[in-house]
C-alpha cells in the first residue's frame, strides 16, 4: 500500500519571480509525497514565499504567522504534522530574528537555498524547530533543481515564466535585491533552453523571461562565448511550440541594440515593455543612484519607439523619495505625460531596513506622498484608459488561455497583456485567434474572433 500524499500549502508574495521560486519548491517536493493544498488548514507544511519590495512586507508576513499559528496548533493536538517555513526575501532579510518573533515557524530559507529544501527538511525532522539557511550558496541552484512531471507542467496552462537571471548590482539606494538576491547571476543557454523545450512540450505557447534585471543577462552559449538577453530570445523564438516570448523586469541602462532590434525583427517578441524610471527628476534619479538621466530615458524610448512603433510601454514609479520637492514631483508627471504609458505601477516610498534610502534625511511627510500619489496614478490611470480604448476597433492576435466567468467565455491576452474577454469554446485554450475588440472594461477589452 502506498504511502497517503502529504500536503503543502504556498502562499506566495510579490513578484512573478516569487511564483517561479513557489511552482519549483512544488517540483522538488513532489518526490517526497506532497500534493499541492489550496488551504494551510489541511496542509502537512506551510511555505510562506515572501517579497521584501513593498511597504511593511515584514510585518505582513508576521501577520500572516499568526494567522496560521492556531491551526498548526491545533493540528498538532489532533497528532498531525504541521510544519510552518518562510522562504523568500522576507527571510533572507530577517534571518534569525523571525524565529525569535515568531516561534510558530520551523524553517527559513532564502531565496538562493530553496534547491536543499528537502536536506533542510530532514534538518527540521533531526534537530527540531528554527532551523535558519540564509548563506549564498557557491554551487548554482538551478543546476539542482527538479525538472516537474509532464503533467504538472500541463496543469499550469499555456503560459509559463522562466528565470533566466537572479540579483543586481546596480545597487539603487532604495532597493533591498541586491541584499537578498545577492549579485547577478545569469543561467547558461543550455539550461534555458531545456526548461524552455519541456515548456512547449506541455503545451506551453508563452514564455515569460524573468530576472531582476532581466536585460542584464549574459549567460554562457553553446558557442562558449557571452550571451545577450536580445540574442537568447532569438533563440527561443526557433524552438516548436513557443508562439510568444515576454522579459521583465528590465533596467534602462540595459537596452542594448541588439535587444531593441529583436523587438523590431522578431514577430514572437511581444510589443510589450516594462521599462522602470521611477522618477522623472535627475535630482532624485541621482539620489536614487539609478545612473541615468530623465534624457536618457527619453532618449531610449525614442529608438525603442523607432524600431517597433506600436510598442506598448509600463513603468514603476516611486513617489515620495527623500528630499523630493514639488518641483521634482512635477519633473516626474511631465515625464508621464511626454511617454504616455499603457500600464504602471506606482508607490509611496517607504525606507528598506540596510538600504542607503533609509538612512536619508529630509523624509517626505506621509499626507504630501499620498497626495502626490493620487494625483500621478490618476494620470497613469487617465493613459491606460485611454490605450484600452484606442485598441477598439483593431483586430489583435490573442492567446486564449482559460475559462471566463461565463459559460462558453474563454479569456486570453492581447499581445500588450490585456485581458481579453470572448466568446469561444474550452478546445480552443492554447490557440492563437485573430479578435476583433469592441469594447472597454475596467481593466480588460472584450472581442469576438474573426479567425482562428
């Protein structure tokens, strides 16, 4: 008689690096006998994969212990196991301190770690609780990593992201990557193209590259040489199956030419940018060590616009950075209005414990940052609506990728990422049809096929 599945339960924070982290600490567990729960309250063991970007992430996550606290409690009276590990950012950061404030939790690992889990595990099986691995390993994780059944992969759709590349040394001073994903490091081709073929495979048709710096990639060819991001999306783009290719998130310092000619010259990269500035003040650029300008910037979307004119550009933007003036915050919203965006994504600066930012004077009051914060999304939103609605009336390719909320609706994504509601059958996920859009939501278009 086999073994009862054990289940887990992830919950996971942040970025869609994290997402990749969750689905591989899934793979590897897999062997062991664990089955994926959708609740904690059930679940032999509890990840938490945190992320550290966004305001009071700490104290989020200590919440969300609590949360789980009585119900490892009361699983373990009932003779359960009930395991509780943080994983993530989160826990590279607070290391040892999180087992100190929260005993509830039996393992943190970071983010370059999560390849030993199952070591770490028997770790926590040997030793008891408050095992802590927060080292930057020296060997590459990815080489550890377990490659997922074929229908574990099927079962994530016809869209997959991929990490090509982890950490950053560009060091901005409000940022904590550098810290907690360490330097850049990029995978060999090799390894990327593997993942990338059992990908389509499964029936995978678009591929997200994912990195903190994304175009910053320099991974090893097969040629021996260093490999581009423009290059290995050019790559990809020959392999079977693989329709569409996306990357993010990307520096502007790193747009090379010949990334910007794949844009221009290869129909399977998506006309889709996500290009950070996060002010438009050369002044708080400067503070913000970005190490590059406002006309840089413009400049760049310039030749990016040049060589493919129906590209769709987002951006973050961080409003309220220390010692930012009125004049500053208006050198931002002009930079708004002169790129006009088709998506961003905005917040109020809060100080990152170790960062050089939190150690800045001159702190912007809490009411001027939220003022300043609702009247630039407001713009943002003003650009998006407006996109969305220039999109009517075109006939756009569109990847349906699952069910809608209505019986016999599919959804799919426009090649600029939109939501795109229509009518179509179950069969047809995985298919590539050419819709007519014919109106606007609040955050999705609506069509109806023209052709398949």
């Amino acid at each position: 008689m086999s073994a009862e599945p054990k289940k887990l339960f992830i919950k996971t924070y942040g970025c869609q690096m994290n997402v990749y982290d969750s689905d591989k600490m899934s793979d590897i567990l897999a062997p062991l006998g664990y089955e994926q729960s959708d609740i904690p309250d059930d679940a032999d063991l509890v990840i938490l994969n945190t992320c550290h970007i966004r305001e009071k992430a700490a104290e989020k996550v200590y919440s969300e212990l609590g949360r789980i606290r009585p119900i490892k409690e009361d699983r373990l009276r009932k003779g359960k196991p009930a395991l509780v590990a943080v994983a993530g950012c989160v826990a590279q950061a607070e290391g040892e301190e999180m087992v100190r404030r929260a005993p509830v939790v039996d393992l943190v690992f970071g983010p370059q770690t999560y390849h030993n889990l199952p070591a770490l595990l028997e770790r926590v099986a040997k030793n008891g609780s408050g095992v802590v691995e927060t080292e930057f390993p020296a060997e590459d994780k990815f080489a550890h990593l377990e490659a997922p059944s074929a229908a574990r992969t099927i079962a994530r759709g016809v869209t997959a992201f991929l990490t090509i590349q982890e950490g950053c040394d560009k060091f901005c001073s409000f940022c904590v990557v550098p810290y907690t994903r360490g330097a850049e490091f990029s995978r060999s081709v090799e390894q990327i193209t593997t993942e990338a073929r059992k990908l389509a495979a499964s029936g995978v048709r678009e591929v997200t590259l994912l990195g903190q710096n994304v175009n910053a990639y320099h991974g090893i060819g097969p040629d021996g040489g260093s490999w581009s991001l423009g290059r290995l999306l050019n790559h990809l783009s020959e392999i079977d199956g693989i329709a569409r290719l996306r990357y993010t998130t990307s520096h502007p310092r790193d747009m090379d030419e010949e990334l910007i000619s794949a844009h221009r010259e290869n129909p399977k990269v998506m006309p889709y940018l996500h290009l950070p500035v996060q002010s438009g003040s050369d002044r708080i650029l400067k503070a913000m060590n970005r190490q590059h300008t406002a006309q840089f910037y413009f400049d760049m979307v310039d030749r990016i616009r040049a060589a493919r004119d129906d590209i769709a550009l987002s951006c973050d933007f961080i409003v309220g950075f220390p010692g930012e003036t009125d004049a500053d915050f208006e050198a931002t919203m002009d930079l708004i209005r002169h790129v006009n965006y088709a998506q961003a994504f905005s917040f109020k600066y809060s100080p990152r414990p170790g960062t050089p930012g939190a150690d800045l004077g001159d702190q912007v009051p809490e009411e001027v940052k939220s003022e300043r914060l609702y009247r630039l999304q407001a713009l943002l939103r003003e650009q998006q609506i407006a996109f969305n609605k220039h999109c009517v009336g075109l006939e756009l390719p569109v990847l349906l990728e699952k069910p809608g909320r209505f019986e016999g609706q599919l959804v799919g994504r426009s090649p600029y990422l939109q939501p795109v509601h229509l009518d179509a059958e179950i069969t047809q996920v995985g298919e590539i049809v050419t819709a007519a859009i014919v109106s606007v939501g609040a955050n999705s278009l609506s069509a109806h096929i023209v052709s398949n």
